[in-house]
C-alpha cells in the first residue's frame, strides 16, 4: 500500500507545474526561488540548519542542485507525548493582551515547571535505579607504610659512575601493586548526562501543494533508528497516522515520518496576515514620529517578506 500511495504522490508532483508568480500573501505558497532565499536566510540565522543535495537521481531541476532541501541534526525531544498529555487537573488561563487586542488562552497553566532531576527521574521511570559510575576503592591512609626520605649525601655523585647510571630501586616511587580497586560493574554512562532521543528535521519544497514540507527522522538513546511505532509515541494521537504519516523522502532512499502540507499555506497566510497588522501598527508609530523626515520609513519595508 505504502509503495502505490508514494508512486500516486509521484506522478501527481510530476505533472503538477512549477509555481512561477509569488502567491505568498495571497494564499501562502510560495514558488522554489522562494523557499531558497528562506532556506538561505535559516541558514543565515541559525548556523545549526545546512542545505543537502540529497541522490543524485532524485534532484529536481527546478531547485539548485546543492539546495533540494534543509537539514538540522541533534533536536533533542526529552518526553513522550503521554508525559505531556492535557488532563481535568490541568487548567487554562485567558492571557489579556494590551490595546485592547484579542485575549488568547494559555494551557497547562496549573502545572509546575519541571527541573532537570525531576525530567530524568520522569524519562527513566521511579523504579529504574539511577545509572552507577565505576566505583573506585582506595586504601586508607591510616594503612600506608611510613617511607624513610634518604639522605642526600648518600646519593653518589654523577661524576663518580664511568660506566653508566646503576638504577636502583627508590622506596619513594610508586608501588607498581595498585591498591586502587576498580569496580567491573558498569550500567552505562554518567548519571550526570542526561539520556534523550534526537530527531533529525528536514525541509523539502512540496511542488505539489507549493509550500515547505517538514520530515522526522528520530534516534533513541543509543543512537539507534526509531521505529515507526516509537515515532508516534512523540506524536500526539489526534494527528498521528492522519496528518502525520510514515512517506518516502523525495530526496533520499528512506522512510520518514512527515508532516502533511495541506494546510500549511493556509495556516502561512494567517500568520502573515497577523504579522502585517503588526508591522503596519509599528509603521505609523514610526511616521508619527519622523513626521517629514527624509529617514521616515517607507511603506515597503512594513511588509513581511517570505524570507523572514
């Protein structure tokens, strides 16, 4: 099922054209040109993110062969989703905001900020003893023979010996039997590093729907590959295997878990039509306060551009 489902996906982006003409504040898409110039600003402002060119044979000529898509490596995800679940207990706060702008609500208000003990003890569970490090076991003081220190003129001198150094056996040295007893017992590493999935992210270009595409690639704590049921425990249900599914990456010969783009330029146009209001209401503050100026900010540069 997996396999036609991606070959459908296939031929449907094959035959979708290229966007040519910037819809981005019209409806939220973008064309290809566009995502390179965000993907380059990213890039630019968070040094963690790169461009790939992924398999060869499977580049799209419409994006720059060394930047088909974005990558970040390491996104570390500290609880499984029924960790974070929203119960009775858990309460909501309407959060008024000045100007008279509209309240918005803030969930998991009633609960307490968790420390990093309180995050591991939660990951390894109450029963799970806490890791041990390799104990060392060292002899009392009190059991260490007293060394006489020799007397210096009984050192013979340097000139004295023609026929090389004679080594002989110094009690001030170290005693090659060690009284440092290592412990063979090891349950792993440091109870001071704090053990974690990771999650690879990426970014595509969807030539279908025209927006960018988000992908999951997650490791466990010993940076083995998640499997696909291990994914959706940090997925929340009421998306996963719905809007988040298990596809084939466009870009390379594995199966990731990705985020369906079909509403992604929607959800975009509300926030640029958010950030405008903003930007428009700081604008006129501006010209109020420049007046005539010939510095006064210009009505373009009030606009949100897609690379921002």
């Amino acid at each position: 099922m997996n396999s036609v489902q991606t070959l459908f996906f296939g031929i449907r982006e094959y035959l979708s054209p290229v966007l040519k003409n910037s819809k981005f504040k019209e409806t939220g898409c973008i064309t290809p040109e566009e995502f390179v110039a965000a993907g380059d600003f990213l890039v630019y402002k968070c040094p963690t993110w790169k461009w790939e060119s992924g398999e060869v044979s499977k580049r799209r000529d419409y994006l720059p062969a060394e930047k088909q898509f974005l990558i970040t490596r390491n996104v570390p995800c500290f609880r499984r989703v029924k960790q974070m679940e929203y119960t009775e207990e858990d309460s909501e706060t309407q959060i008024e905001t000045e100007n008279g702008e509209e309240a918005w609500v803030a969930t998991h208000s009633g609960r307490v900020v968790a420390n990093i003990e309180e995050i591991v003890q939660q990951i390894e569970g109450e029963d799970e003893e806490i890791i041990k490090r390799n104990s060392i076991v060292l002899e009392p003081e009190n059991d260490k023979e007293e060394v006489d220190i020799p007397n210096i003129e009984d050192i013979p001198d340097i000139e004295d010996v023609e026929d090389g150094l004679v080594e002989e056996e110094d009690p001030a040295t170290l005693a090659t039997t060690s009284n440092v007893v290592v412990s063979s017992h090891d349950d792993g590493p440091s109870d001071k590093i704090l053990q974690v999935r990771t999650y690879d992210v990426f970014i595509t270009y969807d030539k279908y729907y025209q927006t960018p595409r988000m992908w999951l690639y997650g490791y466990d704590e010993h940076r083995r590959p998640l499997t696909s049921v291990q994914i959706f425990e940090d997925i929340s249900q009421d998306y996963a295997k719905k809007t988040v599914t298990i596809e084939t990456h466009p870009h390379l010969n594995m199966s990731l878990a990705s985020i369906h783009p079909c509403r992604h330029a929607q959800v975009m146009k509300k926030i640029i039509e958010k950030m405008n209001e903003e930007a428009l209401k700081k604008f006129e503050l501006l010209q109020q306060q420049y007046g005539n100026s010939p510095n006064a900010p210009q009505a373009e540069q009030a606009q949100v551009r897609v690379d921002q």
